[in-house]
C-alpha cells in the first residue's frame, strides 16, 4: 500500500509562486510515474505535471507548459511542482498521483486558490 502526503497549497495573487511537495511512502516498486492532477467543481481531474523514476519522460499539461516545473528526489521519494505566473485558471485542488505497475494511488489534495 502506498501513502501520499502533499504539502505547499495555499493562497497566492495572481502571477505570483507557490510550490508543492508530495512525500509518498510504503510499498514503491521502480519504475514507477509520479506527478500531479487538478480538479475544479463539476469539471473532470485534468493532468498538470508528471515524471518518470529516472527522470527521463516527462509531461506538462497544455495549460502549465512554461510556467510550472516538476521534479522528484527518488531518495525521499518526493515529487515537487514550483508554479510560477500563476493564473486564476490555475484556481484549484491538487492532487499528488504515483502509478506503478498499473496502479494508481491518489493523495488527499491541496487547494491552491489564486485571486485577481
């Protein structure tokens, strides 16, 4: 079973920063697939960010490209997102998401609220 914890959200002006963290713990197999999600309301979850084990594939959401960046530390086996330029858009809950061999855990989700 596999546990994840995220931390960072909050609130931010818009074209500020904020960053997130999500420390995952328990059984974690390599090569696995670490990222984040986000949901609004009445809309369904949409990709933001995702990364690879080894670091070598990794995936922006069209709507992030350029402003957000993902990164993870396999020793603390720790995903984090630095959003920068942030946008009312980007108004949301974040979810942290580990997959691997073809299961997915999902954290508890943290809110990031961006004002104009």
């Amino acid at each position: 079973q596999v546990q994840l914890v995220e931390s960072g959200g909050g609130s931010v002006q818009a074209g500020g920063s904020l960053g997130l963290s999500c420390a995952a713990s328990g059984t974690i197999f390599r090569p696995n697939t670490m990222g984040w999600y986000r949901q609004t309301p009445g809309d369904q979850r949409e990709l933001v960010a995702t990364i690879t084990s080894q670091s070598r594939i990794i995936n922006y959401g069209n709507s992030v490209k350029g402003r957000f960046t993902i990164s993870r530390d396999n020793v603390k086996n720790t995903v984090y997102l630095q959003m920068n330029s942030l946008q009312p858009d980007d108004t949301a809950v974040y979810y942290c998401n580990l997959n691997q061999r073809r299961q997915d855990a999902w954290g508890q989700g943290t809110l990031v609220t961006v004002s104009s």
